[in-house]
C-alpha cells in the first residue's frame, strides 16, 4: 500500500497529510490532478455501461433489474451505503427506456 501511495504522490494525484486525530495515521487526499483522472475513468465506465444496456433486448433488462434488486437484498438494504433498488431501476430504464 505505501508503494502504490508513494507512486500516486509522485505523479502529482494524491497527497499525504498528518492525521488531525491520530499522529500514527497518515490521510490520503486526491489532488485535483488525481480527482479529474477519478472523474475520466468514472465517466468512460458510465458511458461503456450505457452503451452494454442500450445493446440489451427489454427483457434482458428486466432480468438485470430483477438481478440487482435480489443483490441488494442479499447485501442487507438496511444497510445505509447499499444502493437504492428504485434508484438503479430508474437510471437503467433512463438509459433505455421500457418497450
């Protein structure tokens, strides 16, 4: 893990800081430079993810909400950091809308 940091350090994407409440810990923090990398690489992942769900038949996204919704189930939706199932289910029908 220091090895990985200390490469993100010298490529200008994070930086090290003092931990305010612990001097044995160290806070890593996205630079700018390492946020806009962050935001590339999410908005390629959203766009890739959009074109596979355009590709899919109605049906095949019937089946992948129904799929995520048992996911979120099993993962413990009471779970405050699980994603919201109506949520998922609109993002995926806002991509490609029902037939």
């Amino acid at each position: 893990m220091t090895r990985m940091c200390s490469r993100l350090v010298a490529r200008g994407q994070v930086v090290r800081k003092p931990s305010a409440l612990d001097r044995r810990e160290v806070v890593i923090e996205l630079t700018p430079q390492g946020q806009g990398l962050v935001d590339e690489v999410m908005d390629k992942r959203r766009r890739d993810i959009n074109a596979i769900v355009r590709s899919m038949t109605p049906e095949d996204r019937d089946r992948v909400v129904s799929a995520l919704e048992l996911f979120a189930q099993a993962a413990d939706e009471s779970d405050p950091t699980a994603p919201d199932v109506e949520a998922v289910t609109a993002r995926v029908n806002a991509i490609a809308p029902p037939a």
